[in-house]
C-alpha cells in the first residue's frame, strides 16, 4: 500500500526520504570505486584533481541520491511536477556530475597496461563509437526522455518497481553517453576538436529543449492514470502542475548544458595554449638553426638567397602537417 505523503513545503521536501536499492547500489558502487581509484593513483605518485573528485561525487553521486532517495523520489507519484524535474535531473544533472570527474581517464591512470588496453578498447570499439557519437547520443537521450513521458512507462514507474529502476537505468545511461565523450575527446575521433565539441554541445543545448517544450505545451494530461494526481487536494491543478514540470525539465536542461560548454571552451584555451607553447618551441629552433647556418656563411662569405629565413608559413608545423 503506497504512503501518501503529506502536502510539499520546503522543509518536507529536503526531510523526506526513502530507500531505493537501486539509487542507494549504484550510489556506493560508483563513490566506492571512485575512491579506490583515486587513492590507488595517488599512492602511484599521480596527482589528481581535486574538484574533479568533488564533482563526480559531489554533483554526480549526490544528484543520484537525491534523485531516488529523496524528496523527488517521494513526491514523483503526488506532483508531475516533481516526477518530471526528477527525471531531468536523472538525464542531465547526475551525468555532468560523473563525466566532469573523468572516470574514463582516472581509470585508465590506476589500472594497469593490460587492463587499460582492454579498457580502452572496450569504449573506443564500433558499438561505443556509434552510442557515444554526439549526435547520435543526443537524439537516444532526447528520444528516451520523450518516449518515458509520452508512453505508459512513467505512469508504470508509479505502481511497478521494475519499470521504475527501468526508468531510472534508461535516463542515467542515455545521459552518460552524451556528457561523457563532450568532455573527454579520447572517447571521439581525432577531428572532434574542442571547437568541434563545443558546437556539438550546443547542438545538443537545442536539442535537449524539446522534451521540455513537449511536456509543457501537452494539450491532454500524460499521466492521467497516477491517481495521486488526480485525488491532491493541495498545490497547482493537473494541468498546471504538468506545465510547471515541462518548465522545469526545459530549465534544468538549459541551466545543466552551459557548465558543460563552459568547461569544453576551458579545455580549448588549454589545448590552444599548449600547441601554442609547443609550435613556439619549434620555431625558436628553426630560428637558431637558421641564425648559426647564417653565421657560418657569412664567415666562409657565402651569398644569395641561401641565407634568407624561409616565411613563417613554410616553417609553421601546424601548418606544414596540413599541407602534407
């Protein structure tokens, strides 16, 4: 027999809670692997980042608590609207959070060669290739936040355990494939640069815009069959609450994209910022090859045109390796 909770306040949002077995599994075993990698690396003599940790299980792991064990997680079969910021939060909130701590990278640090071969292997085969392509990953996580809402799975979720953590699975995993390679480029091929990337991002930005849009501007109620809807006698009528949820997916979705792009244009200055140290450092080289071969021929009195510098643009390896 299902608790009907009692009437959503602020307080009794952040103090009500529930234990899911699946929030609270997937929860221990990503903040306990997470830990055990980190130590492992650092005993290695690897410093890692710090608010990468922070995010994977500040925002990552603590999104997917809150998400199925809290507040949204007790008012989802009373409020659409909660059930439906649920699920953004699920799609787009818990995987920033577990892509913005590099799993991919820190495992591939604390593992040994073998193991990371297969590792690597294993994320960069054709099926991978295919799932975590940005455009491709856009559309099955936009797809399968539509098809939660507009089928009867999200009326399921609320009387069937099953569907429910099927719910919650589809959501975190087709959230996962499309942060995860954004923000490491070793998961896309070479020509996905950070300027590629970040116009994928904001591909993606656009794209994630429509389920909210769809739920709100629905004319029928799509989840007439959660009585706990239709029986409240307290908060916004069934089809406010429906138009409040698809505003609040459609927010969460713009809000959650912008640290993402934020973060792939930081990793663009840094890439730039390194080549440009690197291209630099070339041509320092060139220039004192070419300074001491002028040197040399203007002792032994040698002339013409030998002696002139070649152009930036024919010395340049950036540009060169295009040419060849």
């Amino acid at each position: 027999m299902q608790v009907v909770p009692p009437p959503m306040t602020f307080v009794s949002f952040l103090t009500s809670w529930v234990l899911d077995p699946l929030g609270v599994g997937l929860a221990v075993a990503l903040a306990g692997t997470y830990v055990v990698l980190v130590r492992r690396v650092r005993r290695g003599g690897v410093r890692w980042s710090r608010w990468r940790g922070a995010a994977f299980l500040g925002l990552g792991v603590g999104s997917l608590v809150l998400a199925t064990c809290g507040g949204f997680a007790v008012y989802r079969s009373t409020l659409f609207s909660v059930g439906a910021a649920q699920a953004a939060l699920l799609s787009a909130v818990t995987p920033v959070g577990i892509a913005l701590g590099d799993p991919v990278g820190l495992a591939e640090r604390a593992i040994g060669p073998a193991a990371a071969t297969r590792l690597n292997r294993a994320l960069r085969g054709p099926l991978a290739r295919v799932l975590m392509f940005p455009l491709v990953s856009s559309v099955l996580a936009v797809g399968s936040l539509v098809a939660v809402f507009y089928s009867t799975l999200f009326t399921a979720s609320m009387s069937s355990t099953l569907a429910r953590d099927g719910v919650y699975a589809l959501l975190l995993v087709t959230g996962v494939l499309v942060v995860l390679p954004l923000l490491g480029e070793e998961l896309l091929p070479r020509w996905c640069t950070p300027p590629v990337r970040a116009l994928f991002a904001f591909a993606d930005g656009l794209l994630d815009a429509i389920p909210g849009i769809l739920v709100m501007t629905a004319s029928a109620p799509l989840a007439a069959g959660v009585l706990g809807y239709a029986s409240r006698t307290w908060g916004a009528t069934p089809a406010w609450d429906q138009k409040i949820g698809g505003g609040t997916m459609l927010a969460i979705a713009e809000v959650v994209g912008l640290p993402v792009l934020g973060a792939i244009i930081a990793d663009w200055v840094r890439t730039d910022e390194a080549e440009a140290r690197a291209v630099d450092a070339v041509l320092d080289a060139q220039s004192a090859t070419w300074a001491a071969d002028a040197g040399a021929s203007g002792a032994t009195g040698a002339s013409g045109e030998s002696g002139r510098m070649p152009p930036w643009w024919e010395t340049d390896p950036r540009y060169v390796d295009r040419e060849r």
